[in-house]
C-alpha cells in the first residue's frame, strides 16, 4: 500500500475487523459501555459475591 491508496482510506477503518463483526458501532457511548462501565460492573459483581460469602460464613 502506498501513500495514495492509504489517503484513500475512511478514518475509522480497521485493518483487524472481520467480517463476522458486522457493522462498527462508532459512537462514543458504546466505546464508553465496552471499555469502562463492563469491566467495571463486572469487578463491583466480584465484591459483592465475596462480600455475600464472607457475610454468610461469619
């Protein structure tokens, strides 16, 4: 690829998207839910299910 083929190319493009991705959803809201509300929703599960077993075996 030269430097006029990659001028070319949409900002948003991807070179590791599949096709079995589908659609890339741009906006910034799902970016938002992906890389910060599910990780951290999934360690405040975690706490919670440590602190359940703690409360139940004192």
């Amino acid at each position: 690829m030269n430097y006029i083929d990659s001028q070319q190319i949409p900002p948003t493009f991807q070179s590791n998207s599949r096709a079995e991705d589908g659609q890339l959803d741009g906006n910034r809201w799902s970016g938002l839910c992906e890389g910060v509300l599910i990780p951290l929703g999934s360690l405040f599960a975690v706490f919670l299910f440590m602190l359940g077993v703690m409360l139940i075996t004192t």
